[in-house]
C-alpha cells in the first residue's frame, strides 16, 4: 500500500492510546508521508511520535501540516456568528408596555409568543384572533385539528368561523395542504369543500374520510354536495354515489373506510409499484390524513426487507421506529450516494439514530468513518443529538485492539476497502493479528 487515508489515520493516533503512537509511527515509516501532507489537523500523539522518530521526511510533513495551520488554511464550517446579548432589563420592561397596547388580533400575529400567551389568546374563542394565531408557527396540531373541527375552548361545537375558512380559501396551496392534513375528519361542511376543492386527494381512504366525516356530523345532505366539486375518480363517485342512494350508505362508506386503513392492506399498497411510486404512496397517505402503520411495516421488513426506495422514505418521517432506521444503516451507506440520505441527518440531528449506533451498525467502515469525523458533506457530529460516540469508540478500540500495536496496524491497512462496520472491521483486525502473533511463534 502506497498511503492510508488522512482521515483513518487521525482517527487511529485520536483513539488508540498516546503511548501506543511510537511504535505505531515506527512500523508505518513513511507509510504516512502521503497522508500527514495533506492533512490540517493532526492529532498531538502523532506529532510527538513523529518528532521522536528522527525520520526526517516523516519531520518534514508534519511541519508542513503545522505551517498550513499557522497560515490558517485549515479546512471546516464556520462557526456561527454570536449574536450579541439582550438587553434583558430592557426587554422585560418593554414587553408588558407593548402587549397591554395591543389589539388580541395583532398580538396573535407575533411569533414570539409564549405558551401561555398562545393559550390566552385562544381562550378567547375569537374567530379573528383565532384565524391569525392559525396562520402563524405557533400552533399545535391538536390546537389546528380543534379549531378546524369547530370546537371552542369550552368544549362546545359549531360551524367553523368565516374568517378562518378564508383563510383556508386563500391562503397558499403549500401552507393550506400542511394545515388541512389534521382536518381530514373534522366534518366541518366548508373545511371538507376547501379540502375537495384545493386538494389531490389521491387515496380512496382520503376521499372517503372527508366525505364520511361530513355525513357523521352534518347528515346525507351537505355531505351530497361533495362529490359534485371534487376531483374524484369516476370509479371512486360512482361508489360514493350509490351510497348516498341507500338507507346504510353511511354505514357502507364507513366499513369501505375500515378496509381502505387496513393496516395489512396499507402495507400491501406501500410495497407494490416502481421505486417511485412507492415514496409517492408514503407521501400520499399522510397527505391525505391517513397513519403509517409501523408495527404491521416491521413485522413485514422482518419477513422480507422492504425496498430500499420505500424504506429509505419512511427513514425520513419523525416517528420511523428505531429498528427500521438501525435496519437501513446496515444495508449500507454508498460514498457517492450521499444526496440520497439526507434521511440520516436527519434521524441523527432528532435522536432517532446516535453515534453509538453508526459505530456499531452502518457500513462501509470508510463512509462510516466520514461521517463520524465531521468530514461528510450532508452531516456532522456537532448537529446531531447524540453527539460524537467518543466514549462508545473509547470503549470499543479498547475492547478489540487495546494496546495491541500490530492489530492497530492491521486495522488502519483494511479501513479504505473495508465493506462491514466498524465494529466488524476491529473484530477482523484483532483476528488477523492474532493470527500473524501465533504463526510468528510457531
């Protein structure tokens, strides 16, 4: 082998024991030359051991790594600019002053509002104050789902106000979806022809649920109204249709619904199509209100492993049960693919992955390496909620290579090929050493 890869080697000096980097630097000679002239940090077990080591060329890249420092070549994010301090006593004097002068309704247009000040404004049941708090960032789904069902902060139920059905009519079409998901059963007449009207509905439990939720709370007729401004398919009216026509048509479009949410029915559906389709299913059935249903999704990955389109989408979604994200990682991680997993980042930046368990479960050891030393384009340890898993790697070179020079040796020669995990790459590594030591003294 010509050179090791910078990073593998910073890693190795950052994790094995400092009194371990002699005879390290010693048994590697200019092995290293390659990759201590291109590095920009280097960790300082590994520059006393080059210094101590008298090889000069080894002197030499480690003083060129030194001078790019000094000159502040060093690559890496910048660091976020702080932002200068309040002022509290200003702002705390302020703020009273400014929100005894204010109208509810502009209040309730700010967006820094605090829980209780949200709560407040709600308690009022005011349909003006309501719309504009709707329109903002700081409303609970549940809150959204109360308010487009109709039902006022003390319990009791009605039409749902103009000026938030206006607001639903003329707001943007990106806002307006995102809003309506909770909406889907509400039963309100006029939310269900914003539904109908603005939206794709492009399942039949979607279409169903807002038709059934009308007929539920408001009877046969409003619910009528629907099917004549919707976008149904033919099929799909024709069936809504013949119900509406029989005495237990609600009761036949409600058992219709039972089937369509079926959760082995749903699975079914996620699995069947192209790659394509099956992300779009996922996105179209939260689209429409319905649930993903995890646990039927799991049994079904553990009889035969869902496709990797369709899981690496349902990687992406805040309740993605740990096993399937955990699932995904050992599959594998492709260097060149990295546009294609903006799903890590994300399950690593809200804690449903940690370090511990990239060390533990992903492959390829290299990529996986990447992406623990913050040198991966679409993630870093510093993001994620977990934090670098120094400890869990503390642990886990000490468990498979301790002070064992040659298996640290062996280790570093297999991390640019190596295709398993890291764990499986230390295990293999304190093997073949093992090996080496016992034909040596045979």
């Amino acid at each position: 082998m010509n050179s090791i890869d910078p990073s593998v080697v910073r890693a190795v000096f950052t994790l094995a024991d400092p009194a371990l980097a002699p005879a390290l630097v010693q048994r590697l000679g200019t092995e290293l030359v390659p990759a201590l002239r291109v590095m920009a940090i280097v960790p300082t077990a590994l520059t006393d051991a080059v210094r101590a080591s008298g090889q000069a060329e080894l002197i030499a890249a480690i003083e060129g790594c030194e001078a790019r420092d000094a000159r502040g070549t060093r690559v890496g994010r910048p660091m976020p600019t702080a932002a200068p301090p309040l002022s509290l006593p200003a702002f705390a004097g302020a703020r009273p002053d400014r929100a005894a002068a204010e109208d509810p309704v502009e209040r309730a247009a700010r967006g820094d509002l605090t829980a209780a000040e949200v709560d407040a404004l709600l308690d009022l049941d005011d349909p003006h104050v309501d719309a504009r708090l709707f329109a903002g960032s700081l409303l609970s789904d549940a809150e959204r789902a109360r308010l487009l069902a109709g039902v006022r902060r003390d319990g009791t139920r009605g039409p749902v106000p103009g000026p938030l059905t206006t607001l639903l009519w003329e707001a943007e079409l990106g806002r307006c979806a995102a809003w309506l998901v909770v909406g889907m059963t509400s039963g309100d007449p006029e939310v269900a022809r914003v539904v109908v009207n603005r939206l794709p509905l492009r399942t039949e439990a979607g279409r169903l649920r807002v038709v059934v939720g009308v007929w539920t709370r408001y009877g046969r007729t409003p619910a009528r109204r629907l099917p004549a401004e919707a976008d149904f398919p033919a099929d799909s009216r024709e069936r809504i249709e013949d119900a509406f026509a029989r005495r237990d048509g609600l009761a036949v479009l409600g058992a219709r619904l039972s089937a369509e949410e079926d959760p082995e029915r749903v699975v079914a559906y996620l699995r069947d199509g192209e790659d394509q389709e099956q992300r779009e299913r996922v996105d179209a059935i939260l689209a429409d209100g319905g649930d993903i249903p995890w646990a039927e999704l799991l049994r079904s990955h553990r009889a035969a492993a869902l496709p990797d389109p369709l899981h690496t989408r349902l990687a992406e979604l805040p309740d993605c049960p740990h096993e399937l994200s955990v699932a995904l990682l050992a599959r594998g991680l492709p260097e060149q693919a990295r546009n294609e997993r903006p799903w890590l980042h994300e399950a690593l930046a809200h804690g449903r992955l940690s370090g511990a368990d990239l060390l533990r479960y992903a492959r390829p050891a290299p990529v996986v390496l990447s992406i623990l030393a913050g040198t991966d384009d679409r993630t870093s340890p510093e993001w994620w909620a977990s934090g670098a898993p120094r400890a869990e790697a503390d642990a886990l070179v000490d468990e498979y290579l301790g002070g064992n020079a040659e298996a640290w040796i062996v280790a570093l020669r297999l991390f640019p090929e190596f295709a398993g995990t890291i764990v499986e790459l230390l295990a293999t590594a304190r093997a073949v050493a093992a090996g080496r030591s016992g034909s040596a003294t045979e």
